[in-house]
C-alpha cells in the first residue's frame, strides 16, 4: 500500500479496515454510531459481485477492467485484475464514509442577465437575485457549451459580480447602513 494511502487508512476519521465482510459492516456501523449497514444485505451483494468477478458480462465495471488491461499500458501500471473481493491475497477490506455533496445541478432559478430572479411570466421578483448554480447554470456558460470540469467558478464569480452590482443599483433595494 503507498505511504499516503496507508496514512489515510491507519490515521483518517473515516476510513475502516477489517479481514471479512461481518467485520466491516460492524467497523462501519460503529463508525457512523447507526446501525445502517445491514450485514447480511452487505455479505450478498459481496457474493453476488464475487461470483461474476471471473466472468465477462456479470458485473459491468469488471468488465470496463477488462477492457482497460487490454491495453498494455494500462495493465501493467493502471488496473490490477478483476479478482474477488474477499479473497485474502488481496489484503484487508477497506471501507470509507463519504460526505456527498451537490455540484453542477445545471439547475436552479430563471434568471436575467443580471441575476434578478425571474417569475413564470418573466417578470422579475422585486428585491430577489440569485447567483452561480442556483442561478441556473453557474453564470450561463462563460466558458462555452464544453467547458472541462472545475471551470464553472468563474461562471459563478461572474455571474454573483453582475447580480451584486444590478442588486446595488434596485429601486427596491434596501438602504445601506
């Protein structure tokens, strides 16, 4: 194992290890203080995934592993063989608590171009701006219609500068202090 991925096993908050899928699901349930990983639920979907491990076709991201070792890079410094999960060889099993969040919904409120929020006639709501994602599409696509992951920032950036500017300048806004 790397030394920065044996530092987050052996030292981060979230992460567990155990030698058998009971033992995970009880580090994980501890972990989280809940009894939210059903053990018997969890040792099917384990058994279930091992038995198509061997087989094309079972299990689709076996199979994308597959296709990645087909080529030679690939297989000798990128992926390591489909095998099963609890087979010892592989080392202990490692589980980790994610936090999710949000990103990108390309969704949120009607806006103009100057971040007041629109209602379904097209009229704005007086007093009411919205900027970055929950203004639509974090700033209307200023990088184009393909922009690369992690480009939306400045969408967001130019999107909340147009809205605080045209929120300054409202008839209804309030009185500074």
């Amino acid at each position: 194992m790397p030394d920065p991925v044996r530092a987050f096993v052996y030292k981060g908050a979230d992460f567990v290890m155990a030698d058998s899928v009971r033992e995970l699901a009880d580090e994980m349930n501890q972990l989280t203080g809940e009894g939210l990983i059903d053990v018997e639920q969890l040792e099917a979907i384990v058994a279930e995934r091992d038995a198509g491990a061997s087989s094309a076709g079972v299990d689709a991201q076996a199979d994308a592993v597959r296709e990645a070792r087909a080529y030679s890079g690939d297989r000798l410094i990128r992926t390591v063989a489909p095998n099963k999960l609890v087979d010892p060889a592989s080392g202990p099993l490692i589980a980790v608590r994610l936090h999710v969040l949000t990103r990108k919904t390309l969704g949120g409120l009607d806006t103009d171009l100057n971040g007041r929020v629109l209602r379904d006639g097209g009229d704005p709501v007086p007093g009411l701006f919205a900027a970055g994602e929950a203004s639509g599409f974090g700033g209307g696509g200023v990088h184009g219609y393909r922009s690369l992951e992690g480009t939306f920032l400045g969408g967001c950036l130019f999107s909340g500068m147009k809205a605080g500017r045209a929120a300054t300048r409202a008839d209804d806004a309030p009185e500074s202090a």
